[in-house]
C-alpha cells in the first residue's frame, strides 16, 4: 500500500461513530462538508499508542490553539487497526477531555470484508499518530506519522492563514 494519497482530492469520510465537541454523540456521521471550507487537519489514533500521547496529540493541540480562529478545522479519528479490546469508543471522551479538545472524535473499526478501518483505506494512513491536511480547494497537502507545527505554520505564512478565514 503507497502511503498518503499526497495531491489527490480528499476521499469523502466514511467514519459513522462520532461524539462532537462536548463529548455527546452526533446524530449523524461527520463529513468533509459539515467542516469549515479553510483548511481541515485530520488527526488520527489509537488510545493505546505512546507516540500519540508523548508527540501527535501536543501537536495536534498546538496547531487548534493557534489556528481555529484563523478558519482551519480539526476532526480526531481513533482508527482502530489494532488492540479493539483497548481502543474501543470510550476512549474518544477520554482524550478529547484530557487535551482539551473541543472538536469531533470519530471512532473508525475495520467494516466487514475490509482489511484496514475506512480512513486507512481511503487516505493510505500508514498507523498512528498521523496527521492528515485537506486545502480550501478540498486536497490532501500533507500526510504523515508526524507534523512539524512549526515548520506548518511558517510553510502557510501569516497572510496565508488570514486569508483562509471561514
């Protein structure tokens, strides 16, 4: 499987399990269109992942505090490709409280006759932590184990991300 689907439009999300920002479950599934028309970063997890913890989710912090004013938006993906027995949707509420993140977590299981959860498979996510960036014209900019905060902010340049407002 090639990682990333790097400058290709962004596959339309098939995750169904999802609570929003305060931790209630949505009625229906999150779709790119429910997202704000800036810039969307797409953080995905698993709760049993120390790398998520120790760098993807200090990051993902990071880039919410700096830039969810500026018309960027977020979505949390717990992709369960491994450990469902500990990965399971209760989790989502843990990690959104205990990183005070207010924005949608969608907990994504490998559907029947399917090898990898629907993220995976559509976006060619290579584990966790992983860091998904869809442009304002609805492309994916950036996929990787890693995003380097500052580097992503100094790469969109101050009157970038003004112009990018919702």
């Amino acid at each position: 499987m090639n990682f990333g689907q790097l400058r290709n439009t962004a596959p339309e999300l098939r995750v169904n399990d999802w609570i929003d920002a305060d931790g209630k479950p949505m009625d229906k599934p999150l779709r790119l269109s429910d997202m704000k028309d800036g810039y969307k970063i797409i953080y995905c997890f698993q709760h049993w992942c120390p790398g998520c913890h120790s760098r993807g989710f200090p990051t993902l912090r990071f880039l919410h505090d700096k830039l969810k004013d500026k018309g960027f938006d977020f979505a949390v993906i717990q992709t369960v490709f491994e450990g469902a027995e500990t990965n399971t949707r209760d989790k989502l509420r843990i990690n959104q409280e205990q990183y005070g993140l207010k924005m949608p977590f969608g907990h994504d299981t490998t559907p029947a006759g399917e090898r990898y959860p629907t993220f995976m498979e559509d976006y060619r996510s290579g584990g966790t932590p992983w860091f998904t960036v869809i442009d304002p014209e609805g492309n994916v900019v950036h996929a990787d184990f890693r995003l380097d905060p500052q580097r992503f902010l100094a790469a969109l340049g101050a009157d970038d991300v003004e112009l990018k407002r919702a």
